[in-house]
C-alpha cells in the first residue's frame, strides 16, 4: 500500500461538515467496541449488523457513507484482533486492550462516496455530510494511478496545519535492496547525533536552536494581542506553525539518517535510553528533545523491517567507561573527550561506547539463539533487558559527558560527580 497526502483548501463550512463526519465515524467506532464489549464473544457478523442497525436508529450516522461506517467497524475489529495477537504471543507489557477514541481526527471512504475530477486535481464527496469539493494541493501523481487501485480515502484533521485528503493506492511496494551487509553500534549523544563503532560521527542539525530567534518573536507576538480575542488566537496559531516546521524538519532528518544506516548494515546496535526520564532534567531538556531520539528508534525499526536488517536495543551499562579492547575499566572525568587505556588502545571517547554496544548486543544475540535473528522482533528483546538492569550505571551524568558542545549551559564538574555516586 501506498499512502499519498494532499494538503485539502477548506472553506468555513466544509470544516464543520468534515468534522461531523469525523464524528460520526468515531461514534460508529465507539459504539460497536461497546456492542464487543457488552457481547463477549461475538464475531465480525454481529459486529456489522449492528453497524446496520446503528445506520437505521440515528440519522447523522445514515448520513455518512456506508462504506465509511464500515470502515470504522474495521477499526474496531482490527484493534481487537491486535489485542488477541498480542495475547497469544505473549507480548510482554501491556496487551493493547481496545479503547474508546476521544479525539479522532480521521475519517475513512472506501472505494465509494467520492469521486475524482478528471483533472484529479479535486475530489467530491457525495455523501449527505455535505463536505463537498475539495481542491488538492500537493506534488504527488494521483493520476498516474489508475483509479481502481485506489481502495481508500482518508481525510485528516491536524491541528494547526488543516487538513489533508490521503489515498491509500494498492501498489506492491518497492523492495529494495540493502546496499551492505556490515555491523554497526551507535552510541548517541548531545554533540553527534550519533558516533558509530567505526569512527563516523553524524552530525546533529539542532533545529530548534537555529530556528529560536524565528519562535521567539510569535511567541512574544501572543502576549501583545488582547485576550480572548481573534488576533490573539491567530498570533498563537501562528507560534504553533513555526514548532509545528521544527518538529517536521527532526523528524525528516531522524527518518533520513536511520534509512541510510538500515541500508547500510545488516546488524545495527543501539544503546537503550530512557529519554522521557531525560528530559525531565531542565537544564537539558531543549537539547535533548532536540536530537529526536525517539523517532530515530523509531525509524530504525521500521526501516529494520524493510530492509531485512537486524536491529538491536542493548542496556547502557559502562558502555563509555569499559575499554572496548582490553575489557578494563577506564574511569575517564567527564570532559574526557578521548578513551585512552594502559593496553595501547586510544579511541574518541564515543567511538569506544559504539564499539562496546555492538559487542555487547552481539554477545546478547547469541545467547537467545537463532530466534533473535528474526526481524522487528529483536528490539523487544533488548527492550525488556534493557529495563532489567537500567539501574546499574545512572545515566543523566553520562549523557552531560556527551553534551559537552553546551559548555556554557552544563553543570558544574562538582555536581556532576556528587550525581555519579551511587
Ligand atoms: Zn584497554
């Protein structure tokens, strides 16, 4: 499946019959998890029966498109599926027990309740929600698609931005090849996006802080305009547009990076940060939501899948004070930039901690067997393991020792060392 996006030109009174039919739909939703619910037991048939019975006992929801409501009946039956997946297969953690939605900001057609113009620049939705035609903006290519291929419509809602038609075309998706077959370890930090076990330091953009000076101004905009009044709502709208560019460009560039090493390698290690509880530490908390770990991890997973690479989570425990040669210990002060040890080994400091990662994540592999080696799977593993031993080496300190580029916003040595003492 292939998903394209088109920005939608809206009118006042279009948006409200989109959100109607978000609505609607999410009501469907709601209604026939609660039928599930109350009706243990029942299978996919009753579910859409009484999707058709809904249909018969309130108008607005005979007003959205059949196929629409029974798209929202999908939902439900695919959130319960995943939930007895995960289930059976024992997956560690919470098992996605289905939930009401509160705010959804989607609504999905079939193949049916709207209709292409010709010039595929604009769609009509003829459904009795009113929505209309919708103008299309976007460089993506509907019309080289023929139109039977496109088996579902989305209109989205985003905050701050409008909303977006998406069309979900039925194309085999192109497979392609890894390019080597290489292992790697990441180690990441505050002043490389990341340093791998060869000795590449990537280098980390910062968006937020070059685009500061730009967010500051629209900020302080929101205070001059009087409250509760139309300006105001527009300055601040304004302001979430500037974070909304910010957030898009380290996403962009955590998805980059994490597609170049996937096809790059056939065995990724990363180290396993806790970067919620990171961020809770103030001083650091702009720098580190900058860098996007996050998303990376997240990109690397799904990247891992498609191109058949393994990618492995290892737990942080003295991977930047353990020599990556000898095995020794080597207390290094934290502006150490350099890992220097007694058996001839010299490396920069991050490089070690990469090498060390991959070892480490080798060894773990090897000792599950065989069954590691099976794709997305193997970051769960290291997940769990990661949580076993995360309070060996307390890790805010090691990652000031990263972040050593914001000399000027960093603890003090002092007080560094008082936080390493166990
Ligand atoms: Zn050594």
């Amino acid at each position: 499946m292939l998903v394209l996006e088109y920005k939608a030109v809206v009118k006042k009174s279009q948006s409200t019959a989109i959100d109607e039919a978000i609505r609607t739909s999410q009501f469907v939703r709601n209604k026939v998890l609660r039928y599930w619910i109350d009706n243990r037991g029942i299978g996919k048939k009753e579910l859409y029966q009484y999707n058709t019975q809904l249909r018969a006992e309130f108008d607005f929801v005979k007003d959205l498109n059949s196929h629409a409501c029974q798209a929202s009946v999908e939902n439900v039956e695919r959130a319960i599926k995943r939930f007895f997946d995960n289930c059976k297969n024992k997956k560690p953690g919470k098992k996605g027990y289905p939930r009401f939605k509160k705010d959804s900001r989607s609504v999905e057609y079939k193949t049916s309740g709207w209709k292409l113009h010709p010039s595929k620049r604009r769609i009509t939705f003829s459904d009795k929600k009113g929505i209309g035609e919708l103008k299309l903006l976007g460089k993506w290519d509907i019309h080289t698609y023929p139109i039977e291929l496109i088996k579902r419509v989305r209109i989205v809602r985003r905050e701050s931005s409008g909303y977006y038609v998406q069309f979900c075309v039925k194309v085999d998706a192109i497979q392609e090849p890894r390019t080597g077959d290489s292992e790697v370890g990441l180690d990441v930090g505050l002043e490389y996006f990341y340093s791998d076990s060869n000795g590449y330091h990537q280098e980390n953009p910062r968006f937020l802080r070059k685009a500061e000076k730009a967010i500051k101004h629209p900020q302080r905009r929101i205070y001059s305009k009087e409250k509760g009044k139309n300006n105001r709502r527009k300055a601040s709208w304004r302001y979430a547009r500037k974070h909304l560019k910010v957030s898009r460009q380290r996403e962009e560039h955590a998805k980059r990076i994490a597609r170049n090493v996937c096809k790059a390698n056939a065995f990724v290690a990363y180290e396993e940060l806790n970067v919620r509880g990171l961020v809770r530490n103030r001083r650091l908390a702009k720098s580190i939501s900058d860098v996007a770990w996050n998303s990376f991890r997240r990109w690397l997973e799904y990247f891992a899948v498609k191109f058949n690479t393994q990618v492995v989570a290892v737990p942080p425990h003295y991977t930047s004070q353990k020599c990556s040669s000898c095995g020794n210990i080597v207390k290094k002060g934290l502006s150490t930039r350099t890992h220097t040890c007694k058996c001839g080994c010299v490396l920069q400091r991050d490089v070690n901690a990469a090498i060390n990662i991959l070892c480490k994540a080798k060894s773990t592999t090897g000792q599950v067997g065989s069954n590691a080696w099976g794709v997305g799977t193997s970051t769960l593993l290291g997940a769990t393991q990661a949580h076993a031993s995360c309070d060996v080496e307390p890790r805010i300190p090691r990652l000031i020792a990263v972040g050593s580029v914001n000399k000027d916003k960093m603890v003090k040595p002092e007080s560094i060392k008082a936080a390493n003492r166990p």
